[in-house]
C-alpha cells in the first residue's frame, strides 16, 4: 500500500468528525499530480512534477563450438550470413563463448503546461559484450558494446497531439509492418535484422537515424499521424552530419501502414544519401497479410510480402521475398547492382495438437543471383506449455547449399556441407516481470551452443 494511500485515508477518516477537514480533502486529493495526469507505475511526485521510473537488465551467455561470426551461407559478401547461428564448419576452431549483460533505467519528469504534457526524458544504459574465439586466440567485444554507463537519452518534449522534442533520442523513423509470418521467416529478411532494409553502407554512413535531433509529430486524428524530425546533429563528419527524416503513418481498423523517409548529411547543404522504407500489415477475420519495400539512391532495393490464414486447429502461412543481386566488391555504390534479382520463399503450417501442444512444419529458400547460389532450410518444432510458467521448444532440421567452399571472412576458408541440427530449449516465465530460458543445438558437422538468457523489468 502507497504511503500515500494511508495519508489520505488518515485524514478522511478525521474529516468525518470535523466538518472543515472534510471540506479539505477534495484539496489534498488532488495535489498527487501523477493521478492529475493519468500516470501509473513507480512513481514519485512533487507539487509540479510526476516523475516515472522504468529499467531493466537483461544477460545472454553462450558456449560452445559455434564460430557464429563465420557462418556458411553468402549473399552479397563473404562475411555476412544468410544463415542463422549454427550452421558452421568448426574444422579451425575450438570453443568460443559470448557474455553479454544489457541494464538502462528511465526517468520521466511530467509537469502539466498551457500547451500540454511537458517532459524532460533521462536514460542511462549499458552494455558489457565480450565474445572469444577459438579458446581466446581470436577475441572480439563487439560494436554494441557502450564501453561503461552512457547517457542513452536526454531529451525534452511538450505537447499532446502535437509534440515537439529535442535533445539525444531514438529516431522517428518507422521500422516496422515487415516481418514475415511463416515461423522461419527469410533469409535475406533475416539478414537484415528480421524485414527489409536500405542498403547497409547507406544507413551506417550517412542515414544514421536517431542521435541528436528535433523533432515533431502530430496525431490528425482517425489513426493517421505524421512526424519530422532533423536527426543525428551530433555527427563528428560534416558530410555526415544532419539527417532529414519524414514519417506518415496510420493505425486501426485492423490496419497498420507507414512510409518513412530519410536523408542524409544535409546540414552541408547536399543530401548525401537516402532511403525510403514502407510497410503494410492487415488482419481480415481469419486472415493477416503483410507488404514491405526499402530502397534508397545506390538503386538497391528489397521487398517481401507474407500471408497466413488461421482456422480452429491450425495456421498456415507464405512469404516471399526479392532483392536487387550485387557485386560483394562494389557494396555501398550504384555500380553494385547488376541487374539481377536475388528471391526466395518460406512456407509454414502451423497445428494446436492439444491446448498445450502446437507443431510447426516449415521451409524456406533462398536465390543469390551473383552466385548462382541456392540456400535451404527445413525444419519441425513442437512447442509445449508444461504449466503457467513452463514452455518446452523443441526442433529438428537441415541446412543445405549448392556452395562448395565459402570465405569465413578474416577467418580463412571452410569447406560448405549440409548440415542436420536438433536444439531444445525450456523457458520459464514465473512472473514479476521475470523471464529466462535455457537452450541447446547440436549439428552434424560437430558444431554445439548452449545459451542462457535472463531478464528482468519494471515500470
């Protein structure tokens, strides 16, 4: 019970013998401004100020022979994978392990104004990536890592329908309505984090969304909204620096849509590079579909569209994706698309054996014209709700590929296989916001993983 509660009930509770304190009391109500202000959670209020605290830590740790950094399977470079973590060739390497620890906590300071909610937004995060390879030959922290507590965001907003922001925050650019339904998703959607995407070159050199920015959003009403913001002010490169970014997005009626638009380097006066990504993601009755396209000025381009239908007993779903084919050497410029059309496809079906029980049976494929390369996967999981916080995963599968010799990148050459592969996995979710799962594979080319995840937040 809020200590608060116990105040106010203290002195209601005088009010019924004294006629002035109950005339009173509607006063001291009303001086918790969190309420004032529809706000819930841990909070902590002043006269003026509603101040929310949010955070959280989430650790991973994997060990095994896995080399995931130096996965089989090449589109458009011989260092990045089609392929999901697993499918290796450990012939050069020995154990490998990855720590990674993530924490953040949020302040939220909300006073009222003439012109709305008025917000002052501190988080502070941090992350502890360290990877080994090969027993601690080859050793890697990786980019994500902050390198000790940083201040994540810092910014300032007012306003209701309409907000204006600034300072140091995430970008407005809309990511989203692009994930494949079919349980496996794609291998190109994959490759770029799960959807589609601008080229990689365009995007971390001269489209790096989010930093330092200004920006304002409205919501017109009827689920459509817009926003604008001029991003990434901060950037040390001048022909880096400033990028313009537009947004125009609607929701409801079952209905999710966006189209986001953004330039880069433009406080010199030259937009540099940009791109554009859109999505669409419907729910008819029985039926989800889901569009998506990125492309941006170096002509590349990629799209996916996905469709499942769900009955009583079971789900099936198809998605399919295409994406302009490139030279690996010329990656990041014009003279990299060759005119041919890298696609693939994914299919799954989905069945509720019982209450408890679902089996999913899936496939997918994937064509890189420049290769002349074909990837496959196939795969069945069976998923188990043990009791209320006990989930079993199971699954069994294949990897193949017409490839013979692959580039581990700078770890030297490996020769492809196929490659069969089982993992089981046990999650357990006991509440408080507590999750945390356990989880083995095992491949027939003698790669092995375990990981270990866990996770905790509070609002």
């Amino acid at each position: 019970m809020k200590i608060r509660s116990l105040l106010l009930g203290s002195v209601a509770a005088a009010g019924l013998s004294t006629g002035a304190f109950a005339a009173d009391l509607g006063v001291l109500t009303s001086l918790d401004v969190c309420d004032a202000l529809g706000l819930s959670g841990l909070t902590i209020s002043s006269d003026t100020n509603c101040l929310q605290i949010t955070g959280g830590v989430n650790y991973a740790f994997s060990w095994g022979d896995y080399q995931d950094d130096a996965l089989l399977g090449v589109t458009e470079d011989d260092s990045t994978s089609v392929l999901n973590d697993g499918w290796t060739d450990d012939e050069d390497f020995n154990l490998e392990w990855d720590s990674r620890l993530e924490s953040w906590i949020q302040f939220v300071a909300t006073a009222d104004s003439d012109f709305g909610p008025a917000k002052a937004v501190l988080k502070l995060k941090d992350v502890k990536d360290i990877r080994f390879y090969d027993e601690g030959h080859l050793s890697s922290t990786t980019g994500s890592d902050t390198g000790g507590v940083i201040m994540d965001q810092a910014y300032v907003a007012i306003g209701d329908s309409t907000v204006i922001m600034a300072g140091k925050k995430s970008s407005i650019i809309n990511f989203g309505d692009d994930a494949p339904l079919n349980f496996l998703g794609l291998f190109n959607s994959s490759n770029v984090d799960v959807g589609v995407k601008w080229d990689e070159v365009v995007v971390d050199e001269f489209v790096d969304d989010g930093g330092v920015v200004i920006q304002v959003t409205s919501d017109l009403g009827n689920g459509l909204s817009i926003g604008v913001g001029l991003e990434n002010l901060n950037d040390s490169n001048p022909a880096q620096a400033g990028v313009l970014a537009g947004v125009i997005a609607y929701a409801g009626d079952g209905i999710s849509a966006h189209v986001s638009v953004a330039g880069g380097g433009v406080l010199d006066g030259t937009i540099e590079n940009w791109g554009i990504h859109a999505g669409f993601t419907g729910t008819f009755d029985a039926f989800k579909v889901v569009a998506a396209v990125a492309a941006d000025d170096t002509e590349y381009w990629n799209a996916l569209a996905s469709v499942s239908a769900t009955f009583d007993m079971f789900t099936l779903a198809i998605s399919g994706e295409a994406a302009a084919d490139r030279d690996p050497a010329l990656k990041g410029t014009s003279a990299a698309i060759t005119g041919d059309t890298d696609y693939g496809f994914g299919a799954s079906a989905g069945f509720a054996v019982t209450d408890g029980v679902k089996i999913n049976i899936g496939g997918r494929w994937y064509h890189d014209a420049f290769e002349d390369n074909n990837f496959y996967q196939v795969a069945a999981q069976v998923v188990a709700t043990v009791t209320e916080s006990i989930t079993l995963t199971g699954e069994v599968g294949m990897y193949a590929s017409d490839v013979d010799t692959l580039a581990y990148g700078d770890a030297g050459e490996a020769n492809a296989e196929d490659a069969f592969y089982g993992s089981a996995q046990v999650a357990w979710a006991p509440g408080g916001g507590f999750t945390s799962s356990l989880k083995g594979e095992v491949y027939s080319n003698g790669a092995y993983k375990a990981t270990f995840k866990a996770a905790k937040t509070f609002e």
